[in-house]
C-alpha cells in the first residue's frame, strides 16, 4: 500500500503535473463496499478468505487456533 504514496511523491516533484494526476486517476486504491477485501483479522490484520466471521469474530484462522480457548471455544475430537 505504500509503494503508490512513494510514487506519487516522486511524481508529484517532476515538472509535469499531468503525469501525477493521471497516476492518480487510473491507479489509486479503491475504496472497497463489498468484497474479501473488507474481511480483515482483527488481530493481525491479514484479509481474505481465511477470516472467520461467525458471531463476529472477525479472526483469520491461525489467530483463532491461538486464541480459542481464551475466547471459551472447546476442542471435541
């Protein structure tokens, strides 16, 4: 996410404007309304597929598996 910010900048100090706003028109992040995207872990902060979001937990499964018990979840085999 800081790579678009660090070329900005560097376009931002070059004579020609156009070049920058036209960076910014067409390669800018999106806000994001739907989607994997918006998913994130809240403790790590990972997003995608992985996130669980059941009784809003909002926990990837590796940070789940660690934290569980804490939570009160049980392990049956």
């Amino acid at each position: 996410m800081g790579d678009y910010r660090k070329l900005l900048k560097q376009l931002e100090q070059k004579a020609n404007k156009t070049k920058a706003e036209k960076f910014k028109k067409h390669n800018m992040p999106r806000d994001r309304s739907n989607g994997l995207a918006l998913n994130r872990c809240r403790r790590c902060g990972k997003k995608g597929k992985g996130v669980i979001k059941s009784y809003h937990l909002n926990y990837c499964h590796q940070c789940f598996r660690e934290i569980a018990s804490k939570l009160g979840f049980k392990k049956y085999d």
